[in-house]
C-alpha cells in the first residue's frame, strides 16, 4: 500500500503552503517549526504527523502558469542554520 505522499503533497493540491508561497512570490520561506508556524497553520500542521519539522521553501522557476519550488525539510525544528536563504540567492 502506497504512503502518504511527499509532506507537501495535500497543501499543494489545496494550493497553499509554504512551498507553493515560495514558487509563486519569488521568495524564500522559511518555517523554523511546523508545529507553532503561525502563517500556514493548516498546511504545516499536517506536515507535522508525517516526520517533518521544519523547512525552507526555494523558488526555482516561474513560466507562464508554470512554476517549481525546492522544498527541503528535516524532521527537528529549527534545523537549517541562519543565513542559508541569502547564500540561495547568490
């Protein structure tokens, strides 16, 4: 029997998230604890269950309605050190 999916999957497909918000605003996001982030309470909520606790959102492309996003995750909290999201983006 297949798995639940990739933790993004549901709130991809509801067209919310921090990954779709990185795809689409040109940003990087980032959620220190899926648990207690205030912004996506939904989405991350249901990350949590599936090992995920936390994650930064990297938008790769946007072309036409096209667009792709980098969205790695770990299972602690607050597990990408501060500064990762400025060395994207050079």
């Amino acid at each position: 029997m297949p798995g639940p999916g990739p933790p993004t999957a549901r709130p991809q497909r509801l067209g919310q998230g921090p990954c779709r918000d990185a795809a689409r605003d040109h940003a990087v996001v980032r959620v220190d604890d899926v648990r207690t982030d205030p912004r996506r309470p939904d989405s991350c909520q249901e990350a949590a269950p599936l090992g995920v606790g936390s994650m930064l959102c990297f938008q790769l492309f946007v072309a036409g309605d096209r667009m792709g996003a980098l969205n790695p995750y770990a299972r602690e909290p607050s597990a990408s050190p501060r500064g990762q999201e400025a060395a994207s983006r050079g």
